[in-house]
C-alpha cells in the first residue's frame, strides 16, 4: 500500500502567499535600487561631462601659453643670432667705426 500525505489545502496555500510576499518585498528592494542606482550614474556622467569641461579649458589655457611662450623664444633666438652676426661682423671689420 503506497503512503499517503495529507495536507491542509489551507496550509498551503499560506505559505505560498508569504513566499509570494517575500518575493514582492524583494522586487520592490530591487527597483528602488536600481533607481538608486541610475540615479547615481547620472549624477557622475554629469561630473565626468564637467571635469572634461574643465580639463579641456586648461588645455586651452596652456596651448595658448605654449604658443606665447613659443612666440618669445623665437624673438630671443633671433636677437642673438643677429647679435653674433654683429659681434662677428664688427670683428671682421665689415661694419666701420661709427
């Protein structure tokens, strides 16, 4: 003769519904953290989108004082340059006594 289980139909179904409500419990967890989470995400795009704002303006900045500083040692080169040409010049006697 093969066992028989008895159970209460009523039992069953209450634990299906805790089990049901803790499943509802965790869905809900988990959507508040994903919102939580874009939230957050999009709140650091936002602050990487500004930090590369920033950094593209420094570079901005420090172009143009390349190109300044750039400017200036050209200037420099070519005064003494000239200058050695003077100073040989004046030695080679090319240039007269003034």
């Amino acid at each position: 003769m093969p066992p028989t289980i008895e159970l209460d139909l009523k039992e069953v179904i209450t634990q299906i519904n805790q089990k049901l409500d803790t499943l509802t419990k965790d869905v809900a967890e988990l959507k508040t953290d994903l919102k939580v989470g874009r939230a957050e995400a999009q709140t650091e795009r936002a602050e990487i989108k500004a930090e590369i704002t920033r950094l593209n303006d420094k570079i901005s900045n420090i172009e143009k004082r390349m190109d300044f500083q750039e400017f200036l040692s050209k200037g420099l080169l070519i005064t003494f340059v000239g200058a050695v040409f003077g100073i040989l010049a004046k030695l080679f006697g090319l240039l007269g006594n003034p």
